[in-house]
C-alpha cells in the first residue's frame, strides 16, 4: 500500500466508486460478500488499492495545503514544478492559532515584532504524490488556499 487505508466512514461515502471497481475487476456483489467471509485477506487488499486509486487522483489535484499549530502555520502551494511554502511563526507564546481569539490576535498584529515570517521552495523527489501526502501525514490539510494567497500578496 502506497498511502494509507480510507476509513470506514470514507469508503462508505465512496460506496458508488468502491462498487464501479469491483466492477471493473468482474467482481460482483455476491462474489464480493463471499470474498469478505471467505478471504478477507483479499478483501483487505483489494480495499488498499482502492485507497490508493483514491488518493493518487485526489492528490494529483492538491494544490494548497495548510498545517496550522498553536505558534505557527505552514502554507503550502504546490505547484507544478515546486512546494512552495510560507511560514509564519508567532513570538506570543499566549496566543493559540487555532482558536478564534488567537487567530483574531494575529490578524490585528501580522505586521507586529511578534510576527515573523519565513518563504522557501523545495523541489519534489521522484514522487510528487507522496511528498503531498507525507505533508497530510504530518498534519497539514487541504484548503482552497485563501491564506496562502493573502501572504503571497502581503511578503511577495
């Protein structure tokens, strides 16, 4: 397995997609039943290349990513050729980035001594899906990249 297993709560969602695999591989739904009581070893396996069809689609279209703690953010834009990131550290060491009042804090005070920021790129390896996914791994999630932008304007 490439990435990692979907949740159960992800392959139901996915039910429509998980059942046109099947499909594809002339499995039907009773064979399938019977995979899963009979060779659930199998069954396991076929599930982790779904997983794994999954996240190279939804990673092949990942463009923003974003990893949010208490003092700092890591902003991602991955691109073509590149990730892009930004940094921002946060010298307040009462503020939390992920609550409401400390997010409010930084937006009055982004300019303040209280704030640094860091900009950097990085070449992909050999494979540019699973670096994006080693960033998810460590936390990051992806967002349609509203605050990498307003960074990009406000640094760049």
């Amino acid at each position: 397995m490439k990435y990692a297993r979907l949740s159960k709560e992800q392959l139901e969602e996915l039910q429509p997609e998980f059942i046109n695999f099947l499909a594809t591989q002339s499995i039907t739904e009773t064979e399938w039943m019977d995979i899963k009581v009979n060779k659930p070893e199998v069954a396991e396996a076929e599930i982790d290349v779904f997983s794994d069809l999954i996240w190279e689609g939804v990673l092949s279209k990942v463009q923003y990513l974003e990893n949010i703690s208490e003092l700092h953010m890591h902003l991602f834009h991955l691109t073509d050729k590149e990730m892009k990131l930004i940094s921002v550290k946060v010298l307040n060491p009462e503020i939390d980035l992920r609550t409401k009042v400390g997010f409010g804090w930084f937006k009055r005070n982004f300019q303040s001594d209280f704030v640094e920021y860091l900009s950097a790129a990085k070449a992909y390896s050999d494979d540019k899906n699973k670096d994006k996914f080693e960033l998810i791994k460590q936390g990051a999630v992806i967002t349609k990249g509203e605050l990498y932008q307003w960074f990009d304007e406000i640094i760049g």
